[in-house]
C-alpha cells in the first residue's frame, strides 16, 4: 500500500466526520450520498474495506506520522 501524506489523511477523516455527524443529525438523501462518499474516499486512502477498519488503520497511520522525526519539508511536499 502505497502511504498517503498525513495532511491529506487528515483531511480525509475530517470530511468523512463532518459527513458522519451530518447524517446523524439530520439525515437525508444528500447527507447519505456524502457519508457513502467520504467512506469510499478513506477506505480507498487506506486499502481498507470497511469504515471500522479503515480508522483503525487511519489511527495506526496517524500514530506512524507522530514518531517521525527530521521529516524535511521537501520529503511532505513529495509525499502530498
């Protein structure tokens, strides 16, 4: 599996919690459609093919990013 950049992980899970809380909220056929969306989205960022396991290997990936050390701005730059 190739290891997506953090910032664009981050992202990722941001926009699938964003879609997740607004389905619970107030769910429609819209919030429906962008909930499948950013699941798609982070399964595939991850080669995961359930939710459940791709924020299990989102944390386990978010947890790699933390104990990096002297990552150069040129080596974030060419992971994006």
């Amino acid at each position: 599996m190739i290891l997506p950049a953090e910032k664009e992980l981050r992202a990722v899970l941001a926009r699938f919690a964003q879609a997740r809380i607004d389905h619970d909220v107030r769910p429609t056929g819209s919030t429906s459609r962008l909930l499948e969306d950013a699941t798609y989205t982070l399964c595939v960022l991850t080669g995961a093919r359930t939710a459940e396991q791709a924020l299990r290997t989102a944390d386990t990936l978010l947890e790699q990013y933390a104990g990096r050390t002297n990552v150069s701005v040129e080596e974030e730059t060419l992971a994006a």
